[in-house]
C-alpha cells in the first residue's frame, strides 16, 4: 500500500474541463506529484493515457508506484516541464490535454526533509530537484542584502522584505542560517508584533519566494505555457491550477495575449500570424474550489483553474 499525503484539489472539476473528446486520448501531467490527478484521469477515462512529469525524483517514485495498476496507459518522466516541451519530439504523438498543477505538494512540506516547511526543523533547500545548483541554503547566507530583499518583495509580495533581509544579513554575519526553523525565527524576530499575530505565519511569503527563486518557477511557467501550446493538437485543452497571484498573473496574460486576433509581437513591423486568435478561453472567469471541499481540503482555498482550447496553429 502506497502511502499517500497530498490531495490534490479541483478534481472534479479538472475531469469535467478537460474530459476527452474521443478515445485513446493523450494527456500530460505536467507536475505528477503523488499522480492524484492522473489516478483519477486513467479511472474516468478508460481509454485515456497519460505522460506524467515531475522534477522529484523522489516523489516520482511515490507516483508510480501508486499507478502501477495503469500498466502502459502511463508513462512517468523525470523532468521540469518546460524542458520536456521544448524537447518534444517533432514526429512524437503530440497530447490533445495538458493540466499543469502549480501547487506544491504536501509531500515536500511533510515528507521531503528539505526545508519548504517553517513549521519543521529541517536543513534549508528547497530544491525541487536535487541536481539545481542553488538552494535555499545559498540564498539565504550569499546573497547581498538589496538582492534579498527585491527577491522577498517580487516573489513573496511582502511588504517588510527589507526588514526581513536586513534581519537574514545581520543573524548569518554571527553563524550561518542552516534550518528552516532558524530562518522563520529570524523573520519573526523583524517584523512588527501585530504582523506576527496576523492569520498567515510571518514567514509564508519568504518561504515562497525563496522555493520560488531556488527553482525557477516562474520562469518555467512562462516557458512552459508557451512551448506545451505549441505541441497541443488543436482542438486541444490545456487547463492550469494556480495557488497565488504570480502565478495566475502569467496564465491570465498568456491566455489573453493568446487569444488576440494578432498574437505577433508588438516590435513586429507587419503580422505574420494571419490574423487568427491561438486559444479560445473557456473558463471565463477562473475555477475556484467549492465550500465543501475548502472544509474537507483547506490547502485548496486559493487554488484558480483556467482552461483554454487551441483553435488554431501559431505561425512564426
């Protein structure tokens, strides 16, 4: 039995989206994790077949383990995403539905030993994949105070992140931070006493920006969005779960951009796409978790699904 720690949220509604329009459909898994989604996509869908990627190599063995009973139907790859499309074979059979599940998965904050948790007392990482270069650790203890702080303010939109930086530089002059734990206790130390008794922990959006630059997610977001467009069959849906503002602020850009009559960029001197809008959106407004599955699934409160079928081929 295959112990399983994450929910993965939205799943009806990612079934009812991006449900197949005939057999043998292919679907990517862009973020497989524990394959939560993937489980529940090869049970509705008899037919379906799936590509799972992940970065986590542990984690990918938790998931395919889990759908080993799927035999052939899925395949796993260790990957980040956007290498994987911008590798994508030309004469590959090109996927006809991609979900991207930006949520990190529980498994990193309980299972992982990595740091993603202010609430543990682990060694700081956050590497999603251990092969990067740069951790956590590193950018905690290396980098200048003003690059710290701009990090802490554009990745975790937080609104003391000089204070905090100037706490990090002042406490790793005396020893190195090398704990999640120290980390949290330092930015609770700089902010404000009301700040520390607000709902959300002082530390939550310096622990995200820091996951966020260590991995390079938005960065892959963008790349990601732009290559898996490109092999999606038309006709196709690419559907994705965003958990914060950063996130979702590319892929209502990216959708919208995308869905102009002319996508060719603006220092173009004439269109060269013909004219011809790429994706028709067909969540209007984002997807958001119901009630019910907020009280049985907190961690899915600020989960945002945008869905968009491609219509036509980009021409560049």
């Amino acid at each position: 039995m295959v112990e399983v720690v994450h929910t993965s949220v939205l799943r009806q509604e990612v079934l009812d989206l991006l449900a197949p329009d005939s057999a043998g459909t292919l679907f990517i898994d862009t973020t497989l994790g524990e394959g939560g989604h993937t489980a529940s996509i090869l049970e509705s869908f008899p037919d379906a077949r799936v590509i799972g990627l992940d970065a986590d190599h542990d984690i990918l063995e938790v998931a395919r383990a889990r759908l080993s009973e799927f035999g052939s139907r899925v395949t796993t790859v260790h990957a980040w995403f956007n290498q994987f499309f911008s590798e994508y074979p030309i004469d590959a059979e090109r996927p006809a539905r991609v979900l991207f599940d930006l949520g990190v998965s529980s498994f990193h904050y309980e299972k992982s030993g990595r740091g993603f948790s202010f609430r543990s007392d682990e060694l700081l990482d956050m590497r999603l994949d251990e092969g990067l270069e740069i951790s956590a650790y590193h950018v905690v203890n290396e980098y200048p105070e003003p690059e710290l702080a701009s990090l802490i303010y554009e990745f975790g939109e937080e609104r003391y992140s000089r204070r905090i930086a100037r706490a990090i530089v002042e406490s790793r002059a005396q020893a190195p931070i090398r704990r999640s734990v120290d980390l949290a206790n330092v930015i609770s130390s700089s902010v404000p006493p009301e700040y520390r008794r607000a709902r959300i922990h002082p530390a939550t959006r310096t622990f995200q920006a820091l996951r966020i630059a260590v991995n390079g997610e938005l960065a892959r977001l963008s790349q990601g969005l732009e290559s898996a467009l490109r092999i999606l069959v038309p006709g196709g849906r690419i559907g994705v779960i965003a958990f914060h503002s950063l996130e979702d602020r590319i892929v209502k850009r990216f959708f919208r951009e995308k869905n102009r009559e002319c996508t060719c960029p603006p220092e173009w001197p004439a269109c060269r796409c013909g004219g011809k809008r790429i994706i028709e959106i067909v969540t209007k407004r984002p997807v958001r978790p119901t009630q019910r599955e907020i009280a049985t699934n907190p961690a899915s409160r600020s989960a945002r699904l945008r869905v968009a079928e491609k219509v036509n081929e980009e021409q560049l």
